[in-house]
C-alpha cells in the first residue's frame, strides 16, 4: 500500500552556520524514515490480515468439532468453549465466559475430580483421562470421556487448562457398531472358509465314491451269503423241533452243509464288521473335514493331517499321481486338524493342477524340525510359478485357471489359517525346477 507524499518544504529563512547541503541530508534521512513507516505500515496490513485469517481457521475448526472443548485459565475459569459444547449444556458461548468450570459439572464427584486434573502438578503433556458427568441442557447428567491437558504460556508458564471430551453414549454406539462390523466380518470369513472346504470335498466326490464302493460291497455280499445261512438254519431247526429221525437230520445236515456254514460264520461276521466299521471311518472323516470349525485348537499330530490329506486327494484325482511323501520325526502342533488338512489338501491339489502336462507327474512332500519350527514343503515337478504371479499367489479371487476350475480362494483361505496358527506360508520357484510351497508352524514343546 502506497500514499501520496507530499514536498518536505524548505526552510525559507536562512540560519547562520547551516548551509545548503546540511539542509540537504536532513530531507534525504526524512524520506528514508518516511518510507521505512509506509513499508512498516503495508507490513503491518498484511500481518493483521494473516492474523485474521488465521483466527477465522481456528474458529471454524472449533466448531466443526463434534467433541467438546473447554479452554480455561488457571483459577478454573472458562475462556473459550466451542459450540458442541454449548449445544451439550444449552448455553451460549458468551454466558459460559468467565463462569467455573464446576458450573458446568452434574455432580460433587465430577466437580472433585476436575479440580484435581488442574491442581496437578505433574500433570502428563498428552493429557490425563477422567469421566465427567457433564449438566445437559435438560438438567441430567450426560457421561463424559474427558481428556485434560495443561495449557503453557509463552514464557513456559502454566496458564491453564484445555478439556475435550466426547460423550459416553458416541462411544457405546461407535463400540456397537464397530462390534457387528467385526462378527459380520468373522462370520463371511468362516462362510468362505467353509465353502472352499466344500468346493474341495467336491473334487473328491469321484474318489470318495470308489473309496466307499468296496466296503459297502463286501458288506452287501457278506449280507447275502448270511441270509442263505439263516434260510438254512431255520430249516434245519424246524426239522430238530419236529423231533425227525437221526438218519434224516444227519442227511439234511450234509445237503444243507450246516457243519461249512457254522464254520463260515465267525469269519462272515468278523468281514462284514470291518466293512462296516471302514465305511464309518470315512463317512466320520468327510464329516469332519466338511463341518464347520471351531475356534477352539487342540493338540494335532501334523504328520497323521498331512497322510490323510494325501489320501483323500489322490482318490479324488482321475489319474494316479506320484505322491513321495517323507514324514520325517512325529511331530505335535496346537490347532484345528480339520482346517490343516483344508491347508495340505489345497497345496496338494494346486501342485497336482499344475502338473496336467507333464510326462512323469510327481509330488514330494517332506515334513522336518528346525528348533521350535515344523517345516513342511509340497514340491511339483512343472513348469513353476510365474514370476509375474508370485506376488499375487494368496491374493484372494487371483487364479490362473480357466473360468469354473478354481475360485481363486483356496490358498487365500490357507493363508489366512496359517496366520491363525502363528505360522507362515510362502512359494517360490524350486532350484531344481517346479513351484515349492513352505508351511512353517510352532512346535509344541
């Protein structure tokens, strides 16, 4: 900002001892003086206008503030309250400054401890938490999570008190929503994590079938043969109870083979036992594999998990698969055996997808102890990951295969439960050829 300057006038009466070029740096010191004021002036302009702008900042951030905030100075007096407050209690801003801050509290208790934040001596900079019972505008008390901090001057001295708070029932209703998002998440994760088990114990229909055909037929055929031997029996025991001659029942014997038929009995009985009890045990192990799991883990001895993965996933393949497995020392982790054989039955499937045209398909599976840390590799003998999809592999929804072959979820999923049993699961390119993935798990001591 500039202003016209008017001619510094001369001095029109001459004085002794002074002469021209005196009178002259005196006008030239005045200019520069009157110029340093302008420019001060310009200054001062712009910093009033960067002051105001600043306080319009501030009072629009305090007023946007859903929490309310109370600045008070060292006797406890209110200063500055934002309008979250004041719509809180039902006072303007204007009578609330000066007034105590106990005016504001609904209770001795609220109004004790308040004193007490502010007479602290050793009060934390980031402030001290206290619940509040604030006066609402209907007179009932309104709980309070308040936080106060101590207020420094600019010589370092304590000038007060700054208080922000933020209503107990918000926070129950943040806490309750946040809660739901939580169990809605928990439940579609384990809803996933169920129908990819189902989408596995799908692929193994065809084998499973086969597994159950051979029990159930020697079963069926034990049945039969039963049956005659029964028809027989009772016809031999009718004679007996007809009281026949010894000639007759000594012939009905030998027709009816009644001594081979005592004979066969224990053995028809123990076979069809054993069919039974093999038909139970698979019927128990697809129960189990396919029922949903509880949080709750147990002692598992992992080698039995990974034998009974290789099983159920090598009657499920249409073509026989070279499964080298080495078990390695007995070794007991804390989990659910049900979702660890969901993890090897996936790494298991996915290296046997990836061998469809290789010649001489072949899987290792290798299971050892390194200190606290079972390590478990499911090595293929193709052509290995991509590099351009390792960083992708666990990716939930990523897969390479054609449209209705895979989800896309299977080793999501199987990282996920890792994670939840303090292990790892990663994949790499074996050094000899081949994709390799590492299950690393905590031993049980």
């Amino acid at each position: 900002m500039s202003k016209d300057r008017a001619p510094s006038p001369l001095p029109t009466v001459p004085m002794d001892g002074v002469d021209e070029s005196t009178w002259m740096d005196v006008i030239q010191k005045m200019d520069e003086v009157y110029t340093r004021l302008i420019d001060d002036e310009v200054e001062l302009e712009k910093k009033n206008t960067e002051l105001e702008q600043s306080q319009q900042f501030i009072v629009s951030v305090l007023t946007s503030m859903s929490d309310v905030l109370v600045v008070c100075d060292e006797r406890g007096l209110i200063e500055q309250a934002n309008a979250a407050l004041c719509e809180l209690v039902g006072r303007r801003e204007e009578r609330l400054r000066g007034s105590s801050l106990a005016d504001l509290l609904a209770d001795e208790a609220s109004v004790q401890a308040a004193r007490d934040a502010m007479d602290r001596s050793d009060a934390p900079r980031d402030g001290q938490g206290i619940e509040l019972n604030l006066l609402g505008r209907d007179g009932q008390a309104v709980p309070v999570d308040a936080s106060c901090t101590t207020r420094v001057g600019p010589s370092g001295r304590r000038v007060g008190t700054v208080w922000v708070g933020r209503p107990m029932a918000e926070l129950k209703r943040a806490y309750h929503e946040m809660r739901a998002a939580h169990e809605a998440l928990k439940r579609t994760q384990q809803q996933l994590l169920h129908s990819e088990k189902m989408a596995s114990l799908g692929q193994l229909v065809a084998g499973v079938a086969h597994e159950l055909n051979n029990p159930i037929s020697f079963v069926l055929g034990n049945v039969h043969a039963l049956r005659k031997y029964s028809d027989r029996l009772q016809t031999y025991m009718a004679a007996l109870h007809a009281h026949e001659p010894e000639a007759v029942l000594q012939q009905m014997r030998q027709k009816l083979r009644i001594e081979h038929l005592l004979a066969d009995l224990p053995s028809l009985i123990e076979g069809t036992l054993e069919g039974a009890q093999r038909t139970a045990d698979i019927v128990q192990g697809l129960k189990r594999f396919s029922a949903m799991d509880t949080e709750a883990h147990a002692p598992v001895v992992l080698a039995e998990v990974i034998e009974r993965a290789i099983h159920w996933v090598r009657k499920g393949r249409g073509a026989a698969m070279a499964v080298h497995w080495q078990p390695g020392p007995t070794v007991t982790v804390m989990g659910s055996a049900g979702q660890l054989q969901q993890v090897m039955m996936n790494l298991l499937q996915n290296a046997f997808d990836a061998l469809g045209q290789v010649p001489q398909p072949a899987v290792r599976v290798a299971m050892a102890v390194h200190g606290d840390r079972v390590v478990v590799t499911v090595r293929d003998n193709g052509p290995g990951i991509p590099p351009e999809h390792l960083l992708r592999i666990f990716d939930p929804f990523f897969t390479t295969k054609p449209v209705g072959k895979g989800t896309g979820l299977g080793l999501s999923i199987s990282y996920g439960i890792v994670e939840q049993h303090g292990g790892r699961l990663s994949a790499r390119n074996a050094d000899g050829g081949g994709a390799e993935f590492v299950l690393d798990l905590p031993r049980m001591a």
